[in-house]
C-alpha cells in the first residue's frame, strides 16, 4: 500500500503531533499479577466495555467497494490491536492511518459493538491523537450500540484532560446511553473518575441530572461505594434527599454503607441564621424516601439508620431533631395514651380479681345482681384482644 503525500507543510505538522498514550498510571507489581491471572482478560479496565473490537460493524460491512471495505477492515483491525496491547510504550502511526484514509477508509468505521476509533482513543490516547482525528472528520458525538460517546468512555476511564478537550470541541455534555439514558456525569461519578467529575461540573454539567431510573450521579457513586466522586459530589451540593423509581434516596444509600459521608450529606438539610443565629432544619426531604406509607415497600432515612445500626447517623442534630419532632407529634400522644390503656386495664382486672366469690356458682347468679361483673368481665376479654392484636401487628 503505498502513502501518498500530498501536502509537506501538512505532513510536517501531523509529525509535530505526540504519538503516545494519555497520562495513564502504570500498574503497580501485584496489580500486573491480578490482572494476567483473570481469565480472559489482560486488560485492567476491560469491565468498562469500551475496548475497540477487530470485527466490523453491520453497516460497515455493506459497503459494496471491496477496496474501501478492506481499508476500513485494516484500520479497524490496527485500533483493535492498539486497545487489545493496553501498553504504555504504544505508539500511534499517524502516517499509516492517514495513509487509510486517503485511500478511502472511513474515519468512523465501527466494530460490532458500534465503537468507533474515536471511543478507543477517548479511552488511553493523548488529546493530540484526539485533534488528529478531528482534522479528518472523526464524529466526536458518534454512539455505540450502547448509546455512550467518546465522552463516555473517557469520563469513565478519567481521562481529565481528554475530557476537557472533547467539551471543549462540542461534544454534547448530556448525551445519554440507550436504555440506562445516563450521560457522562453518570459514568464519571459511579466508577470514581474524580478528575473527569471535575471536569464535568465546571462546564455545568447537571449535577442532579436523572437517568432511566431517575437516579443521580450522587445515588449512582453511593452505590458504586465511590468515596472520593461521593465527596465530590456532596461538597458541590448534589441532592442527597431526591427519590429514584423505587423510592429510594441518595441519603439512604450513603447511610447503608457509606455512613461517614451520609454526616455530611446530612448538613445539607441544617442551615443557621448568622443574623437571627436560628437553627432551620428541612425534616420534610427526610421522609420523602417512603414510596407507600401503606405497603412501606421503601424506608426512610431514620428507618435505615435505625434497620443498619448506624447510631452515628442517629445521633446526628438533624435525625435528633427529626426524631424530637415525631415525639412531640405521636410519641407523646401514644404513650398517654398507652399509659392510661393499661391503667384503666389493670384497675379493671384488679377489681375483678378482688371482687371473685369463694364459690364459683355466686360469680353470676343471681345475674341480676352481677351483670356488672359479667359488662365488666367481656369489656376485659375485648381490651385484651385489642393489647395482643397490638403486639402482634404493631399498631
């Protein structure tokens, strides 16, 4: 295949480009020994799906001019290679690409999985190789079969300054993946790419943005038990008390395993008056979690501080004065009333055990003379009833 060069001066500047990887950091000697010893698999990010396949796309593969269609199959296949090696010693041959492309190749020719170039080097290239396919009309907002752009996978991965690049030559911030609908805010944050999240958010990203579940970036991190993007996020002032499909909040989740950061997330709902120096505290964000007060198919915060042991949430302010607030409103009432329940309960049994005959006979006869005593003896069988009914379904 021969390279035709058309323009020195162009030639010149694609040769000033840098041919290496991004700043990926090197794995350290038992994280190489990890990765060789997962079967099927030397690639230390492969869970991502984001690694360009050596199989053309369908619609690549109807392309009727058998010499394009062998172009593209080779620049295909050179991707492949590049994502499958994963080293840091890689190099990236401008000259053989654009050789490819000259000759008909298309720039943003997919593998089976819909993955152009563009996602592979939005994945661990340098932000040169980056401008390179820009130049030659490389989609910076192509989709694969999953929906996820090169903004995506490089979000996901922590590609800061990739990141940064791809914003900065208008890819779409808030594309989102098929079925899932998350955007790149979502990726960033549930798999702990703190400087992409960064990244994100300073080109105003929706930091509560919802996904196909009407989960949040923060609820996504909890989850995902992402301490650092976790932080991040509630420092930026996510919502921690916003509901997803099934009831659920961010705050539950950080409550359930990631307790140290549901504190923080906790003060959001406690603000104080510097001039009036009055305490305000938003309790009403903390029982927005119940689905169905009927069914309870979903607790509430207290609830799940309370179901997990998490006493530290428990004894935040907040929670105490959420808890003091519930007292004052039914505590208070059902223990007078509980009180004066079993009260009247025992002076009732009390007077029947006092008021028994020696003979069992004279309980009741004459029963005209005892009616009180048989009122008083059915009135005690119901209250009793009524006290293990209480017990036992906890009304």
């Amino acid at each position: 295949m021969v390279y035709d060069r058309s323009s020195e001066a162009k030639a010149t500047e694609d040769s000033q480009l840098d041919t290496t990887r991004g700043s990926t950091a090197k794995l350290k000697r038992f994280e190489e020994i990890l990765v060789k010893g997962k079967s099927g698999s030397s690639r230390h990010n492969e869970p991502l799906q984001a690694v360009v396949e050596n199989k053309l796309h369908e619609s690549a593969l109807s392309e009727e001019n058998s010499s394009i269609l062998e172009r593209n199959r080779a620049l295909l296949q050179y991707i492949a290679t590049l994502a499958n090696s994963n080293d840091n010693q890689d190099q990236f041959n401008y000259e053989f690409v654009q050789s490819l492309l000259k000759g008909g190749a298309e720039i943003n020719t997919a593998d089976q999985y819909g993955q152009s170039i563009f996602h592979e080097v939005s994945r661990s290239w340098n932000v040169d190789v980056a401008k390179f396919l820009l130049k030659h009309g490389c989609d910076i907002n192509k989709q694969d079969s999953f929906g996820r752009t090169p903004l995506h996978v490089s979000a996901a991965v922590n590609q800061s300054q990739m990141t940064e690049f791809l914003l900065q030559n208008k890819a779409n911030i808030d594309a989102r993946t098929f079925g899932d609908e998350q955007a790149a805010i979502h990726y960033a944050a549930k798999n702990g790419a703190a400087q992409s999240l960064k990244v994100l958010l300073g080109y105003h990203a929706d930091i509560d943005t919802l996904d196909a579940n009407k989960k949040t970036p923060l609820q996504l991190a909890a989850e995902w038990t992402r301490q650092e993007t976790t932080k991040i996020l509630i420092e930026e002032g996510a919502a921690s008390c916003s509901p997803d499909s099934s009831g659920y909040t961010p705050l539950c989740v950080l409550i359930d395993r990631m307790p140290n950061l549901a504190l923080d997330a906790l003060n959001q709902l406690h603000k104080r008056d510097v001039i009036s120096m009055k305490d305000y505290y938003h309790l009403q964000h903390l029982e927005t979690s119940k689905r169905n007060h009927e069914t309870k198919s979903t607790r509430t915060a207290l609830e799940t501080a309370v179901a997990t042991r998490k006493f530290e949430v428990v004894t935040h302010p907040v929670m105490q004065r959420l808890i003091s607030n519930k007292w004052i409103q039914y505590g208070r009432l059902s223990t007078i009333f509980d009180l004066l329940f079993h009260a009247v309960f025992g002076i009732m049994w009390t007077t029947v055990c006092i008021g028994t005959p020696k003979s069992g006979r004279a309980l009741y006869i004459p029963l005209e003379d005892h009616v009180w005593r048989v009122v008083l003896g059915l009135i005690i069988i119901l209250l009793t009833v009524y006290d293990i009914g209480n017990h036992a379904y906890g009304k």
